[in-house]
C-alpha cells in the first residue's frame, strides 16, 4: 500500500490570521505612521513633538496615533495638557527592521515607465 503524505496547513496560512497581517501591515502603510513607530520605538514624544519630528500638522499626528493606538500598536499618557506616546508593540520596530533588510533593492529599484 503506497505511503500517503497528508499536508499539514500553516498556522500563517490561515485566512483568519492573513486578514489580521494585512490589516496590520494596512496601518502601517503610511510613511508618517513609519517615521512615529521609528521615532517612538527610541523614545516617549508628546503629540507635538512627533508632528514636527514627521513635519505634519498636530492634528494629522493625532489622527494617525489614535489609529495606531486603537490597534494596539501604541499607548498614550496625559500629562497635563500633553499627550505622550510609546510604542507597545515589540514586534512593530522587528517588522520595521525586517522591511530596512529585505525591501532596499524594492525601493532602489527602477520604477517600469508609464504609457
């Protein structure tokens, strides 16, 4: 009787688990929102400080951290009238790390021409 193979599926293959990596990677997909996470994974910053670190107005700052926040990426402190944000995430600034490794010769790469 011929020895059959049964094929085992991923845990990172699961549908449920690839809507959360693409919402996940959705979020990120910003270059503000990259340079906060940069930013915020060295250090605490007030609302102020991350809108001129990204030169964007306060208020898109905002905008973008509570999208962050509300998904887990981010947590904020008030301090009197100042907001402060911390990543929270770990895996933010690896995910960051892993795209500065592998997606150089992506962005180096000649663009194809438009017809």
């Amino acid at each position: 009787m011929p020895k059959t193979t049964k094929t085992k599926t991923r845990d990172w293959m699961d549908p449920a688990w690839l809507d959360g990596a693409a919402e996940c990677l959705r979020i990120l997909a910003h270059p503000a929102r990259l340079r906060m996470i940069e930013l915020l994974t060295r250090q605490r910053c007030s609302v102020k400080e991350i809108a001129a670190h990204c030169a964007i107005p306060q208020n898109q700052a905002c905008e973008h951290l509570r999208l962050m926040k509300t998904c887990g990426l981010l947590d904020a402190e008030k301090q009197g009238r100042a907001v402060f944000y911390r990543v929270i995430a770990p895996q933010a600034m690896s995910l960051l790390e892993c795209m500065k490794s592998n997606c150089a010769s992506w962005i180096a790469a000649p663009k194809p021409e438009s017809k």
